[in-house]
C-alpha cells in the first residue's frame, strides 16, 4: 500500500476480504457489499467504492477521504437506496485505518455498523 494512510497490514485486509466474501453465497447484505468494495479496493485500486474515480492511490489519504466524504453525503443525505452499501464502506475504511476495531464482519454480523461509536455499548 506503499505511503500514505496508516492501515491495517494487507494480510489483516485481505482476510476481511475472504470473510465478507463469505463462500459461494457472496456477501449477505448492501453493508456487507460495500465494506467488501472498500476493502478491495483498498489492496487493489480501481474506481473508488462510492464515487467511481480513479485518482490517486487507493492508500492515499485524499483518496480516503474523498470516499468517506461521499459515503457520508450518501447516510446523511436525502433518502436512497444506497445507504446501506455507503455504511459499509464507511466502516471498512475506518476499520482499516484503526478508527474502530470493530471488524466489518463482526459489525455485519452484529447488525451494528457504529458499535464501537463513543457513547455505544
């Protein structure tokens, strides 16, 4: 991931990328969905998760930043479709950063995407 934002190491990445996978199945839900799309895109590049550009290093800081940004514009913003997907991705970027240590599919599972928000139990 070369320099750039502090990140979980490639192998811990990789792993919440094999589990939100989660076999033939593939992902269960949108949340699940989008964090497999970060975190993917995170090891391997491409069109960011929300926004579909490809500017920078997906390690980047801007280009972190510039996702969160639009995944934020997404839960906070008018009602869509897409919320679910933008709250996963949300989490897996600030998962990989050690924002939270609360896993994507932990949170997935739990059916809690903020749970280790301040003030969450």
């Amino acid at each position: 991931m070369g320099a750039g934002a502090r990140l979980r190491e490639r192998e811990i990445i990789a792993a919440q990328v094999v589990a939100l996978r989660g076999g033939a199945a593939g992902p269960a839900g949108e949340f699940e969905c989008g964090a497999l799309a970060a975190l993917c895109w995170l090891l391997e590049g491409g069109p960011g998760p929300v926004t579909g550009e490809i500017a920078g290093r997906p390690g980047a800081p801007r280009a972190i930043v510039r996702e969160l940004a639009a995944a934020e514009a997404l839960i906070y913003g008018p009602a869509t479709d897409r919320g679910d997907f933008a709250r996963g991705v949300e989490h897996a970027l600030m998962w990989a950063q050690f924002v939270t240590c609360a896993t994507p599919t932990r949170a997935a599972v739990r059916g809690r995407p903020g749970e280790n928000a301040p003030g969450a139990r």
